[in-house]
C-alpha cells in the first residue's frame, strides 16, 4: 500500500513541479507547453483578428473568457489533478504482469524518427477519432461532450472547452495507441503535441481555411464548423469527428460539408438547459435532465 501512495504522490509532485518550471522556463523550450500553448493561442487568436471569416463576430466572442479559462483548466490544472491516478493504474498493471510491451504489435524504436512520428501522429490521432465518435454515439457519454457543443459562437479557445470527464474517456484509448506501439513514445513526440494543439485551435478558430485538396487529409475550420451544426443531416448523431486529420470521416462515410459561409446556427437541441458558468458546468452530465432521452 505504501507503494501505490508513493507512487500516486511523486507523480502528482512532478507534474506540478515540472508545471511550475515552464512558467519559470526552465524546461527545454520544444516542451514547454505551457508557454507554447500560450504562443498558439495568440497567434490563432491574431489570425482571427485579422482575417475574421464572420465578419460580424466580436473579436471577444460570447464565452471568450470561459473558454480561455478552459485552456488552462483542461490542458494543466486537471491534468496535474489526476496524474498520481494514472500512474497508480500504471503501477497496479505492472503487478499484474500487464505492461506497454504486451499490448505491443510493432515496435518502432529502430525506425527512422520521421516515420515514428507519422505513425505515432496517424495511430493518436485514430484513437481520438473513435473516441469522438462514441461521444457522440452513446447517450451517456453525449452527456458530458454537450458541454463542448454548447459554444454557439466558434473561436480557437473553444478547443479545450469540454467537460473534465472527457479526459477520462480519451487518455485510456490513447494510452493503448501508444502501448500498441510498445509503449514508446517518439523522442521528437513533443512536435505531433504541438502540431495537434495548432491544428485544433485553427479548426474552432474565426477564420475560414479548408486546405484545397489537402482537406481530405487534415481537418480545417469550414469542415469542423459543421461538426457544431445546430442542425444535423436527418438519422445522423453526428458528422466531421476529424480531431487533426479528416482522412478517418472520408474513409468512414462521416464526412459533411453542405456549404462554406460560415452563418449556420451552433449548438443542439436543448442547449438552453447547459449552465453557464464553469462551476456548474463541472458537475454537468452526471444527472437526467430534460433533454437526456
């Protein structure tokens, strides 16, 4: 028992330490997060600004301020708050005798770095998008992920505005992505992280981008726009799950982009019922209301 403790707390410890050390820079710059994200952000956000694909849309948008706080939240303060849980999953699987190498279906530590990279970025990015998909599939998961589709004005910061037990959904599916490539994580992994922010930041952003052919391969604001519809083509739960790549929604027949003007309405029917303020939002979803049949 002491053993899971310690465990559970130096993880928790280091997390926060090494937190604290990106604000102060002293980590490597390439993975520094903290202030990377920061730099993504501003620069998405300037790209808005000066190339606004809705015209008519604030610059500080309905919700700007939450879902900036969504940033942090999501992508650091629970992140730091649940990482001794993980590691104490972690340290109870290895005494099971269950670790990254048995999963493992090839292992890519003698490949060439940008061949890791590409198949760590496609298998990751896979992972999301099935995970996505069953978010919006099964009713009781849809329950937490309305949080993210309640934004009813679209900006890059709308990103990291999803409920906290997201995480809890989509860590163990990417964590078996990296197990099935023998628990390795490229040396260079920190640019897919990074690459992957960017990209989802520009798909929520004000700024109309599609990528001319490239659209069947990378996600882009027009097509993730209609992934928010308010109005859904008939029968469907949902459409354009594509986290970084769109290559999955075109292979998989999820793919929908009607028009490109940018006007529809956001949101889902029911939307009204979603509390406003962060405080209330956290305990969203863990309750029947009107709109959960």
């Amino acid at each position: 028992m002491d053993s899971y403790l310690e465990a559970f707390l130096n993880a928790f410890s280091s997390n926060v330490n090494w937190t604290w050390r990106s604000i102060l820079f002293d980590v490597p710059w390439y993975t520094n997060y903290f202030w990377g994200l920061i730099l993504i952000s501003l620069f998405i956000w300037g790209l808005e600004i000066l190339f606004p694909w809705r015209k008519q849309q604030a610059v500080f948008r309905k919700d700007f301020w939450l879902d900036g706080f969504y940033i942090f939240f999501n992508f650091f303060i629970f992140t730091i708050a649940i990482s001794g849980f993980y590691k104490l999953l972690e340290v109870l699987f290895n005494d099971l005798g269950i670790t990254a190498r048995s999963l493992s279906i090839v292992d890519i530590r003698l490949w060439p770095n940008w061949t890791q990279l590409i198949l760590f970025f496609v298998l990751l990015d896979f992972f999301q998008w099935f995970t996505h998909v069953l978010l919006h599939k099964y009713n009781f998961l849809w329950q937490f992920h309305k949080i993210h589709h309640s934004v009813k004005e679209m900006g890059f910061a709308a990103h990291f505005r999803y409920h906290w037990m997201e995480n809890i959904f989509y860590k163990p599916l990417k964590t078996l992505g990296v197990m099935l490539l023998g628990g390795f994580e490229p040396q260079q992994a920190f640019i897919v992280h990074f690459v992957a922010i960017a990209i989802g930041h520009l798909n929520h952003a004000n700024v109309k981008v599609s990528w001319g052919p490239l659209k069947y391969l990378f996600n882009n604001p027009v097509m993730h726009l209609y992934h928010h519809s308010y109005v859904l083509p008939k029968g469907k739960y949902g459409v354009n799950f594509g986290i970084s790549l769109s290559l999955w929604d075109y292979l998989f027949k999820t793919n929908y982009i009607p028009e490109d003007s940018g006007t529809i309405p956001l949101g889902f029917k029911g939307d009204e019922e979603i509390p406003k303020d962060f405080l209330h939002q956290l305990g969203y979803g863990f309750r029947k209301t009107k709109s959960s049949d």
